[in-house]
C-alpha cells in the first residue's frame, strides 16, 4: 500500500491453516492439483532464488499484493504495463514507488511455471503474487500459513482506478478503518497489515512534514519519539533527495516480527498513520497486547491476509489466465 511501503532471515516459521470463506467458494487450496501439482514449490523455488538476489524483493513483493489487492481485487491488475492507450495502475503516482524487484519476482516464477509443460498457462498471475507474496513473509521470519488459489487475473487496469484507494501516510484511524472496511476487513485486520511495515523503507519525502513542517505550533510531530526524530532528520537532511530511502522499522527492518508493535509503544512509527494505532485508544489495546504476544499477532496476520486474498476475486467470467503478466491477452 502507499504506507505499507538486507540479509534473509532464516526461522523456525509457525504454520497457521485458516479455514476458506464458504463466500469465496472458487478459492481452494488445492485448485491447481490436477492442473499443476507443484505450483507451490515451482513459485518458492523462484522466490528464494530472487530474494538471494535482493532481499528487496520480499518488502517489494508484500506491499505489490496489498496495492494490487486493494485496487479492483487481487487480480494482478497492478502488473499490467501501460499503453498509449491506457494509464495503468502501476502509473499511479501512489504506485509509482512500488519497487520493480516485485513484479520481477512474479515475472520469474511465471517463467519458471511456463517451463513446465503442465502447467504452462495453467496457473494466474493473480496466485503467483499471492503465493509469493506468502513465501517473502515466511523468508524474513514470518509465520508460514496455506495459500487459497483460484483467481483469476483481470481484464481492465487503469490509473484513476487507483484514486483514494490506497490508505496514505497521514491517515488516522477513522480514514483507515473506512478504507478497510470498503474490502471487508476489520480494526484488527488494518492493524495487522498495517505491520508489513516491519519490513522494508520508506522514501524521506513521505516523513519530511512530520519532522520539518508538522502544524503551526510544532515543526516535529509531538507524537514522534523525540531522538528517533533527530534520527529522522539525520537521514533526511531538509535538502535531500525526497528518494533518499529510509528503513520502516528502526530496530529489526529485515525480520518480519512484532517489533513494529513495540515500536509504537516508544513513539517510533515512522508514518504518521502508524503511529496513531498507538495515540488513538481504540486501536492501542490491540497494539498493546500484540506487542508482548508475537503468536497472537502472527495467527491476525495470517487470518488478515487470508481476507485480503480473497477481495475481488476475479472468475473465468470476468477475468483469464495471462499469458503475460504484464498485458492483456
């Protein structure tokens, strides 16, 4: 997402199932087993081979599912490259920073599909990002957890599609809880995804107002932890490169764990709308309490990210299988 925003971590992952929606009735876990039995190990083996490239792929990947998925559904909508024809999505000025090593991640497993015979054009762009997407949080520490497949992949993408859609670096929590809603998921659901922030950077131009120019009364954001702010104007003199790249999470930015909650406890959001989960008291219990439990917190994710893999599926109907990821057959 706009706000979702290196050494691979290697853990002991806990694997969580989460029990499908009887609604979502297309999606399965076992969806491809006739078609393309080891689609899964086809698009792990991809991602741990890119991930050793660049561990940027796994915050790239994680935050090119939440933009796809909030944008028309998870239909790989956000792949499709433009044309003079047509903006895409990915043309969005909210998308515009979403790193290239995420569609590449795809990309690569979608060639590696390809190569075999069964299950060449068998298998959406639309699950390759869902299972990748599940295999970069297990690479950083995250907890391991069964991907429903059966999507299929859009047939429309256009950049004002995109237009108040994604949450914003800003947001309190009432913006928040409304755009989530709009994909039926819950307080708890947002605060949940909101922790893909433990992962990856953020670019100094979205924090420059928090830490320069907050309100008429305060240049620093009061909320701002105060020696993570100097920290923060460090990295991010006045007259740097508003691309200048800064890590999300302070403490542990390659490890997918509960720290962002701990962080919040310490004023250490880097976004504004991270840190209001702490200042507004209707979101602190959660952060409170996942803060000190990492099991409650990962078993949240999983069932949050479940929900979220499940907004705008897409059938034979209304959607393909791509035979290029990046434009309409």
């Amino acid at each position: 997402m706009a706000r979702f925003g290196m050494v691979l971590v290697v853990a002991l992952c806990l694997t969580i199932s989460v029990f499908p929606d009887t609604t979502t009735a297309q999606l399965s876990r076992g969806f491809y087993s006739k078609t393309c039995p080891n689609v899964e190990q086809i698009v792990r083996n991809a991602v741990q081979k890119k991930v050793k490239q660049t561990f940027v792929t796994i915050p790239a990947t994680l935050r090119l599912f939440f933009h796809d998925c909030f944008v028309n559904g998870c239909d790989a909508s956000v792949m499709i490259q433009s044309t003079p024809k047509n903006k895409a999505e990915k043309d969005h000025p909210d998308n515009i920073s979403l790193a290239g090593d995420g569609f590449d991640v795809v990309i690569q497993a979608k060639k590696a599909l390809d190569a075999n015979p069964h299950c060449r054009n068998k298998v959406s762009c639309a699950d390759i990002l869902t299972l990748a997407t599940r295999d970069v949080v297990v690479g950083a520490g995250g907890p391991s957890y069964e991907v429903e497949l059966g999507r299929f992949d859009g047939l429309v993408s256009t950049a004002s599609s995109v237009e108040g859609n994604l949450p914003g670096p800003s947001d309190n929590v009432d913006k928040l809880n409304a755009l989530f809603k709009k994909n039926k998921l819950t307080q708890e659901d947002m605060i949940a995804l909101s922790a893909a922030h433990t992962l990856g950077f953020a670019h100094c131009g979205k924090v420059f107002k928090r830490i320069y120019n907050f309100n008429g009364i305060n240049s620093v954001d009061p909320t701002l932890n105060k020696a993570y702010a100097i920290e923060l104007q460090k990295a991010c003199p006045k007259n740097v490169d508003p691309r200048i790249a800064i890590n999300m999470d302070p403490v542990t930015p390659k490890t997918f764990d509960n720290t962002y909650f701990k962080n919040l406890q310490q004023g250490k959001g880097l976004f504004t709308s991270d840190q209001v989960l702490f200042t507004d008291g209707r979101s602190r219990p959660t952060v409170n309490a996942w803060a000190s439990n990492s099991t409650a917190f990962n078993r949240a994710f999983v069932t949050a990210m479940t929900k979220l893999g499940r907004v705008g599926v897409k059938n034979s109907r209304n959607g393909n299988i791509r035979r290029d990821c990046g434009a309409f057959n």
